[in-house]
C-alpha cells in the first residue's frame, strides 16, 4: 500500500521532529491541525528502579502498511487533509516523542477526533513493541495487552 502524497508515514530510528511534521500536515485549506506527541514518562519500578529509556521495535513491513490503512480509514471518517503518523525505533530516552501523530482538517473538531481514534487505533493494531529500561540496567518487555485496549470504533 503506497501512501498518498497527502500522508507522511514511517518509523524512524532517529529523533522525531515535531515541528517538520506541523509543517507536513499545514494547508491553506485546514482550519483545524491537532498533534499528539506519545513520549517516554519518568516512573519507578517496584523494586525502586528509575526508567533511563524505552527500546522500540518494530516488524517494518507490517507497521508501515498498518499505519497506511489506519490512515486511509481515518480518510474516510474524517475530511482529512494532511496527515503524519511517525514512529521511533531504537532507544527513546525519558521525555522524549516516540510517536507523533498529526491531522489537518477543515474544522477543529475533527482533527481531534481523528489524532485521539489514530493514536488508539495506533496503540492496539501496529506491530511495534517496547522494552522499558531501567537505571539497574535490566530490560521490562510491555506486552501489548498491558497497554490497554483502547476503543478504536468510534
């Protein structure tokens, strides 16, 4: 599945740019562009470990398709401009984006119905998975079902 001209989709095994994908998503045309950056979160593990990163993989080929058909179902849910879907791989160090998310569409409240349903869509169907590390230097693997299942079917 190639995605149209209008959708920027990849993983990425390099820091996010935040502000290239709100350049990528603007259109004279938008009135509306919402961005969900998804970054890494301080927090201690139960034996009093502090978390220095997460490590993402991905199994490319499916990710990128995946993330190509939740953006054409978001295209035809929403009158959807432009759109950018971006993930890291690799190490993501505490506070930094591991995923961006962004929409442009004639109205608010559109793009933020779609940015919320993409990254929940996101979260349970693509096949990128995490490792928390900790300061101890041992690894946690997130099972995907730990995430939580978000419901996609609004």
């Amino acid at each position: 599945m190639t995605a149209p001209a209008e959708d920027w989709i990849e993983l990425l095994p390099d820091p996010l740019d935040v502000a290239a994908a709100v350049r990528f998503v603007t259109d004279p045309a938008a009135g509306g562009i919402d961005v969900f950056l998804g970054t890494t979160r301080a927090e201690r593990n139960a034996a009093g470990q502090d978390l220095l990163a997460l490590d993402y993989e991905a199994y490319p080929e499916m990710a990128v398709r995946r993330l190509g058909e939740l953006a054409a179902e978001a295209r035809r849910r929403w009158p959807v401009r432009r759109l950018a879907l971006l993930h890291r791989t690799g190490r993501v160090a505490v506070a930094d984006p591991s995923v961006i998310v962004a929409v442009a569409t004639p109205h608010r409240a559109a793009s933020f119905d779609a940015c919320r349903w993409l990254i929940d869509a996101l979260k349970v169907d693509v096949p990128v998975w995490k490792q928390e590390v900790w300061a101890d230097g041992t690894g946690t693997w997130v099972h995907p079902e730990q995430r939580g299942r978000a419901e996609v079917g609004k």
